[in-house]
C-alpha cells in the first residue's frame, strides 16, 4: 500500500480513478504501526496473544489492556488505536447482550463477527466520519461449533482463520504459524504463542513488551479469561526460551 | 433500545444513520428505539390495566446467620389454584455474592431475572474482579420496582435478596411490588410473611445472630408448616446458602410429612 | 495555511496512518501547568501548578471534585476539562442513586473514555483538549489514572502531564520503587518535590519568585473522601518536601520542547507527511 492517492484520498466516501479508497488504506497504516497481536486455533481451545508495547514504566503493568472479554465464551484482542478498540469492545458488548436478549443464548462468533464487520463497515460510507484505526480478533469457544477465530480489517471486512495476525510483525508471525501443526492441545497452543510473540519482538525498535494474552476452551470452564496466571507463566517462559535459542543461533551464522 | 444502551452510538449526523442500526443504516430513516408508550406511561384517565398475577410462586423464606444467609423456597409454581408447575427452582444463585428467591408473579420474576444476568455478564467482561453486592442490587430494585408502580405498570415480584457485602457483612432484605425495602434477620413473602416470620422471630436468641445449623433447623421447621398451611405449596424446596467463600443452591430437599393425624380431624 | 493537507480534520487519516488534529489536541495538554498524581497503598494523591493570568486575578481551578471517592486535576483548555467533569458528576451521581455505592474508578474513566474517543472520530467535533489525572479510591484500592485527548487511558503508579512535566515524571521515575511503601505523609511531599521540579529553572525549588506559584494538593483514600487541603494543611507538606528537594536536574531533561517528529520512523517509499512538530503518545 505504498500508492498516494493525491487528491482523492481526504475522504473515506471518495474513490480514486483506480478504485481505491485510501482512507482505509491509510487507517491500515495505523494497524501496522501498533504491537503485533495473534490469534491461533488449537484442538479445543483458541488463544489471543499481544505484544503489548510499553510507553512508560510509571503505567501500572496491566494498563491499556488490547484484550477484552465480550461475552462469558468470547474473546477479543485488537492492533491500532488502542482508544477505538475500547469503543469497539464496548459496541461488541452491546451486541452480544442483544442477541442474549432475544434468544436467551450466547451469541455465535459467526453472527458477533458479521454484525462488528458491519459496525466497522459502515464507518468508511461516509465523509463525516473515519474509518477505526483497528483491527479486530474475535475468539471463542463452546461444546457445539468448537475453537472459533475470526479477523476483521479496517475496511469491514472479515474472515475466519486456524491462525491469523495483525501489527508490525504481521508477515513475520505468520511466517511462524505456518510452521504450527494443526489441532494443538491447550498447553503446546500456549506455548506457541509465547513463543511467537517474543521472536517477532523487535528489541531494538521497542525496548518495553509485556506479552499479554486470552483463553477460551474446554480447559478455562468454556469462559474466556484474560492473563489466566499458570497459562501465562508458561508462554512466558516459552517465549523467553525461545527467544534465547534465536539470540545464540544469531550468533552462530 | 441498543443505541440507548449507554448513549454512545450516536447518529453519524443530525437525523443520519446511526451505525449500529445494521440492516437499515444506509437509508437514514431514523428510528426511535424507545419501548412502546403503553408500557412507560400511564394510560389516560379512565384506562384500565389487566393488574393480576397469573402464574405465581409463594413464600420465599430468607434467614440470617453469623457468617451469612440462606434463602429457601418450595419448587411450586400455581397458575390460580391449580398447581402448575411442581418442581421449578425459585431461588437463584447470582453471583458468588448475591442469592436471589423470587416470589410472585414467575414470569415478571424470570424477566427481572434475565436483565440480572445481563448484569452480571457485563461485570465478568470488565475482567476487573469487581463484582456486585446484594446491597447494591437491592437498590437497584428498588428503583427499577419504583419506577414501575409510578408509571402504573408495576413488575409482580416480590423477592428476596441475600448475600455478602463487601467486608464478609452477610445481608438479608425484601424487595416487593412497590419498590419498598427492608431489611431484617429474617425476611419473607407470601404466606411465609404471616407463618414463618414469627416462627423465627421468637426462637432468635438475644444479643448474637443464628448459627449457621440454627438457621438451616429453623428453614426445615418453616418450609414443613408452610406446606402444612399453604395450599399453594408443595413439600420440594431449595435453599440458597451464601457465605463469604461463595454462594450455592441445594437441593431439591422434601419435606418430612406426616398425614397421620388427618383422620383426628373432624368438622370439615 | 495548513502545516499539511492530511491535518484539518479529525476524519482524516494521514498516509501514515496518524491523526494529525488528535495529536495537536494532544499539544494542548503541554500548555496547561503541571499537574502530578502518585499514590501508596492507601491514598491517592493529586498536586498542581497553578500561576495567576495576571496580577489581578486568583488562578484557574486545577483541582476538580467529582466525588467523594473521586477527583481529578487538569491540564489543558479549562472549559473543556468542565464538559468532562460535569459527565463524571452526574455518572458518579447517577450510580449513586441507583446502587446506593461508590462508582469503580476503573469503570468510571473506561466510560469516559469511550465518551472521549466520538470525538476523535467525527467530523463535527474535535477532541478535548484537555489531560486529566484521576485519582479515586474503591474497593480495590487508591489509583491514579491518566487520560489523554486521543481518548487513550492509563492506570498508573504515578503520573504527570502538563508543560514541562518531563522533569516531574524523571523523578517519579527515579522514586517510584519506594511509592507504595510510603506513608502518607511522606507521598504528598515526593508529590510537592515532583511538582517543583518542573518549575522553570531560574525559579525552581522555592527561590523567592516560586511564591507566585501555587500548589494545591487534594488527597482521597480509605476513610477519606476526596479533599483539597487547606494553605494550613499545606505547611507541613512544604517542610516535608523541602527537605527532600535534591540539585535541580540538568535542562537535558526537558523534552516538552517540540522537536522535529518521525525522525525515526520515515517510510522507505512513497510520498510522506510533512514534518510536524508534535508528538505523541502513540508514536514511537
């Protein structure tokens, strides 16, 4: 996305002669900009994992937290402004409590997703407003559909993934989750994602991290929980270790 | 009622689109999501509501112990006199600190009970592991309770909340129709409020609160006199026990009944 | 007229993914006086700067009120800082009424914030202009939160914002392993401390001319509600802090002064913003 559209990117409602939107292109360039986040689906479990960038050490550790729970069974983890991904968590709130409403049951990712996807959507109709700087990883888990993950864009646009990632080190994560055997157990699942997080860490880039992630599977009760202490004890120490093994082989070539 | 929610999801413009209004949002026809009139406001002069219960639950007994309370209720639930429904729990477990047995009217009580819930979703999603106390949902039904019968369109229910406040402070009060409030060692409704309430009362040792077997004698006592009694309930109860370590609800326990004495009965 | 095309509203991304009116909001804050917020395990304390407009005129109030378990200090455009208390008065109100109990802090800002972030997002509006600490007291415990015009919200062990608050938070910094072990007393002098440091140097650490500064201090804890503490109260901390005040730090510490941005960060392709002097929170 390195084309400019001079003259016709000011306005998420106007295309360019080549059929571009660059507002939303350009509010891409903020997902890009922020702390990579991963999703991964193992066998009866899915995990949100962040590299949670830190801006200054007088922050209490937990602060502007990039995971959310959105209904008992239902997580999500966000890349970009961290502010619209507050509001967001909160629309998401909302329609998972409407569905609850009326159908006494918790909301199907599938349907949470299409009408967050939609929300989203429709902030790049219109002149008067932008498109979120944000993009979206939703995660759940129950008896009936099993590990779901889903990704919305900045464009509105959404997909469901085995293993998806958003932020700077987006291509480099990826790159690692192709390397993951599928249909993991909770444990190994957790410690793939400590792992990936640490190695795409750019230290030299951003000094500060904390790894920061969210459970939901058979083994957290089917309730998505956020920093659960023994899974993160464990991605950490994954992630440590793996970073280390990079760091020697570095030296060796 | 979405966007009302909490006022966030504001139209994009004045009589805009609104996004959130997902299938309608691009042909900008505003619509006010209030609910319908009759159920807000009184009706003109002269108007007349239907103001009767029709299925209901009856006594809801709730005593208070040392180290916290346990809420009771027999598994009745009548439609007029005939017995309905005969085994539905009316007591409910909240959160970890908050029991709940609901009495009345079962289908406004399963209503409130639903928007409870909700409640109780949105704190587990803050993640903060701040949790509600029963104070503070009795308070707020109380407003919800005295709004309704001001409005003239009143929720039949008649509950009991129990539970821990905040310091391990066990709490027991009475919420009813009209938004009143008390609180009390022993609160109850329907009929209990005339059988169970003065059993207890008179056997409360002076200068100190039940003991935690004290208080679960005086539930077995009551709820086997007010099956005797009370023609609108059944010989299965449950009972709610919440203590600074949690709450639960057990059961159904059954009566110990005893019709021998019957045939001594004469005049009838 | 504009410093770039990319900068005039708060709908418009720039190439780079920035919200150029945002972070001019963001320089509001640097304008407002110095206002620094730190707790230990059972108060939260605030303190501000203030300075008199003029030599016939009290200063602005930089210490709001919302509750008794709540208050915050400002830094930035005053008015708009009272559109925000006004919402936290009649949130923390409402709750109140309703649940007949304290408001949680946590909740509180996360509301505000989120109230905050519509206005980063249309075109009618511009974000506020204002920072806030927040220092509140609830069930679990004293905090301090730190809120910005990018609608972005921070827990914090200690804080401080405002114009030359560098300084102020360098020595939060170098301290803050010894906050939560403080007693009372001893947080509101490392408060006062902080705060003179990011006077300016020629009248730093109560030189005669520091006097036409005023400090105001408001504290909120367990079994205290929020309270401003009275010019009598106030001359016991000044001792406390007196004796604490260490050599003034080097003027390399201050990087309020704007400096070029993205100095850093350029694209290695395509065209890129023009340069602009701001910073913020989110660009590194």
């Amino acid at each position: 996305m390195s084309t400019i559209g001079t003259g016709y990117d000011l306005s998420a409602s106007q295309f360019s002669p080549d059929g571009r939107v660059f507002q939303i292109d350009y509010a891409s360039k903020a997902v890009e900009k922020s702390g990579t986040v991963i999703g991964l689906r193992g066998k009866d479990c899915v995990i949100l994992a962040v590299e949670k960038i830190i801006s200054s050490k007088l922050h209490e550790e937990d602060a502007a937290g990039r995971i959310f729970t959105i209904e008992k069974n239902i997580g999500m983890a966000i890349a970009g402004l961290v502010a619209d991904g507050n509001y967001v968590a909160d629309i998401a709130r909302q329609e998972a409590a409407n569905f609850r409403q009326q159908f006494e049951h918790a909301i199907p990712l599938k349907h949470l997703c299409e009408r967050v996807a939609g929300y989203i959507h429709a902030y790049t109709l219109y002149s008067a407003v932008r498109p979120f700087g944000l993009s979206v990883i939703f995660a759940s888990w129950d008896e009936v559909e099993g590990p779901q993950l889903y990704k919305i864009e900045p464009s509105g646009s959404s997909f469901g993934y085995y293993a998806c990632a958003s932020g700077k080190a987006k291509q480099q994560a990826k790159t690692e989750m192709e390397k993951l055997k599928p249909n993991m157990e909770t444990e190994e699942l957790v410690k793939s994602a400590g792992e990936i997080i640490y190695k795409v860490h750019d230290d030299l880039k951003d000094k500060d991290f904390r790894f920061e992630m969210g459970l939901v599977g058979r083994d957290t009760n089917g309730l998505h929980r956020i920093n659960p202490a023994e899974y993160t004890e464990i991605a950490r120490n994954a992630g440590d270790a793996a970073r280390k093994d990079d760091d020697s082989d570095n030296e060796t070539h | 009622m979405l966007n009302n929610y909490n006022g966030l999801a504001q139209p994009f413009w004045q009589n805009g689109p609104a996004p959130g209004q997902f299938y309608h949002f691009t042909g900008g026809q505003q619509q006010i999501q209030n609910l319908p009139r009759e159920l807000t406001t009184a009706g003109p002069y002269g108007t007349q509501r239907n103001t009767a219960r029709i299925t209901t639950g009856s006594s809801v007994l709730g005593i208070r112990f040392d180290g916290g309370v346990m809420i009771a209720a027999d598994t009745m639930v009548s439609y007029g006199s005939l017995s309905r429904y005969q085994s539905i729990d009316r007591v409910f477990k909240i959160n970890e600190k908050i029991l709940l047995g609901g009495g009345d009217d079962f289908a406004d009580i399963q209503s409130i009970k639903r928007t409870i819930d909700q409640k109780m979703i949105a704190d587990q999603c803050r993640a903060d592991e701040i949790e509600m106390k029963p104070t503070e949902l009795a308070m707020w039904l109380t407003r919800v309770l005295y709004n309704r019968r001001t409005r003239m369109n009143p929720l039949f229910i008649d509950v009991v909340v129990g539970g821990v406040n905040a310091e391990g402070k066990p709490f027991l009060g009475n919420v009813d129709l009209r938004g009143r409030f008390y609180e009390d060692f022993v609160v109850a409704t329907g009929f209990a409020r005339h059988l169970a309430i003065p059993l207890v009362r008179e056997s409360k040792p002076a200068g100190r609160e039940f003991t935690a077997e004290e208080a679960s004698n005086l539930i077995r006592k009551c709820m086997e006199v007010l099956y005797y009694r009370d023609t609108r309930n059944t010989s299965k109860y449950t009972v709610g026990v919440c203590t600074p370590s949690g709450s639960v609800v057990e059961g159904p326990y059954k009566v110990d009944e005893n019709w021998s004495f019957a045939s001594t009965i004469k005049g009838y | 007229m504009f410093r770039n095309q990319y900068d005039s509203d708060v709908t418009v991304w720039s190439p780079q993914g920035r919200l150029h009116q945002v972070e001019y909001a963001m320089e509001a804050v640097k304008l407002g006086t110095t206002t620094v917020g730190l707790k230990n395990r059972s108060i939260a304390v605030l303190v501000a700067l203030s300075k008199p407009t003029s030599e016939v005129s009290v200063s602005q109030r930089k210490v709001i009120p919302i509750d008794d378990h709540l208050g915050i200090s400002i830094a930035g455009i005053t008015a708009d800082a009272r559109v925000l208390s006004r919402y936290l008065r009649s949130e923390c109100l409402n709750y109140k009424h309703t649940y007949e109990s304290t408001y949680p802090v946590s909740r509180l800002i996360t509301n505000l914030g989120n109230k905050m972030q519509t206005t980063t997002q249309r075109y009618d509006r511009r974000p506020y202009g204002v920072g806030l600490l927040v220092a509140g007291y609830d069930e679990k415990g004293p905090h301090i939160y730190q809120v910005m015009p990018s609608a972005n919200f921070y827990d914090c062990k200690a804080y401080s914002i405002g114009s030359r608050s560098q300084s102020a938070r360098t020595y939060l910094e170098s301290n803050l392993a010894s906050f939560a072990d403080s007693s009372n007393d001893e947080i509101i002098a490392h408060g006062i401390v902080a705060i003179k440091r990011s006077l300016p140097t020629d009248e730093n650490q109560g030189k005669e001319n520091a006097a036409q500064y005023d400090i105001t201090v408001a504290i909120v804890g367990k079994g205290q509600p929020f309270k401003i503490l009275s010019k009598e109260e106030m001359k016991k901390y000044e001792e406390l802090a007196s004796k604490k005040i260490l050599p003034a730090p080097s003027p390399a510490d201050d990087d309020d002064q704007p400096r070029p941005s993205g100095s850093g960060e350029q694209p290695d392709e395509g065209p890129r913003d023009p340069q602009v002097a701001v910073a913020t929170e989110e660009r590194r």
